[in-house]
C-alpha cells in the first residue's frame, strides 16, 4: 500500500476523505494541504506527512493509481507544488 495512503488510514481517516484528498492533489495541492491538516493527525506525524506528500510526487502518483484517479492531474499539480516551492525560496 502507498505509505501516504497508510499513513491517512493508521490515523482512522475514512476512504472517503482519502480519495478527498487526492483529488483535490491533484486539482489544487494547496487546498489539499488545508485538507489534510484539519484529518486529526497529532501535529509531529502531521509534519511528516506533509513533508512526504510535498517532496514525493512519485509516491502521489502511486497513491492516485491505487485510487483510480486522472493521473493527468497529478502532473499539473506537481508543476503548482513546483511553482510554489520556488516562490516560497
């Protein structure tokens, strides 16, 4: 299983909001990151957890394919993550 996915389901986050999640990955990364961090995830693993979605658009690749979700999507979201990183520098 994808390791963020199992990360999402070990904190008891419904297959709905995780399918809710990617999707919005792969539509707005930023809304999917507001998402996330309302899921009741203890504030160290929620760290983590975003870390690993923001510097890994492999393993959201892999997530979304688990998912069945437009992976076409992902690709532009990777390039928003990409833009905003690099503002953000």
């Amino acid at each position: 299983m994808n390791p963020i996915i199992q990360t999402l389901k070990d904190h008891n986050v419904s297959d709905e909001k995780i399918v809710e999640v990617f999707q919005a990955l792969t539509q707005n990364p930023l809304e999917a990151m507001s998402i996330i961090s309302t899921l009741g995830i203890e504030q160290s693993k929620l760290q983590a957890l975003m870390m690993m979605v923001m510097t890994n658009p492999d393993l959201i690749k892999q997530a979304v394919d688990e998912l069945g979700l437009d992976f076409s999507k992902v690709e532009e979201a990777k390039e928003i993550l990409k833009e905003n990183q690099q503002q953000q520098q």
